[in-house]
C-alpha cells in the first residue's frame, strides 16, 4: 500500500510538472508576434511547425494533464 502511494504521489508530481512547463509555453506563445517561427523537438532536429497547430497542440495537452490529475 505504501508503494502504490508512493507511485500515485510520484505520478501527480510528474504531471504538475508536465502542465506547469506547458503553462510556460502557453504563455510565451501568447507574447510572440504574429509572423514569429515556432519550432519543434523531434529527436535531436528542430522542426519548423505552423504557429496554430502548436498552440492547439499545446491546449490540448493541458487539457489531457489536467484530466488526468
């Protein structure tokens, strides 16, 4: 029993931390002017990634975070 709490606390963790960096991102996309580039992470490459999708993307992992908390 102790273990599985112990689980569930480190898991919380991890996604509070998870949808605190998305928060950031969310917020520095906002501040970034219309004609900025937004980039990607794949693996070791930067990916140049349509300003839209990267917003929605990032909405819609706070919205998978907080579902999940």
């Amino acid at each position: 029993m102790t273990e599985d709490l112990s689980k569930a606390v480190e898991n919380r963790q991890k996604l509070e931390s998870q949808l605190q960096e998305n928060e950031i991102v969310q917020k520095e996309f906002k501040l970034l002017k219309d004609d900025a580039n937004v980039f990607k992470l794949i693996g070791p490459v930067l990916v140049k990634q349509d300003r839209p999708e990267a917003t929605a993307n990032v909405d819609k992992r706070i919205e998978y975070i907080t579902a999940e908390m």
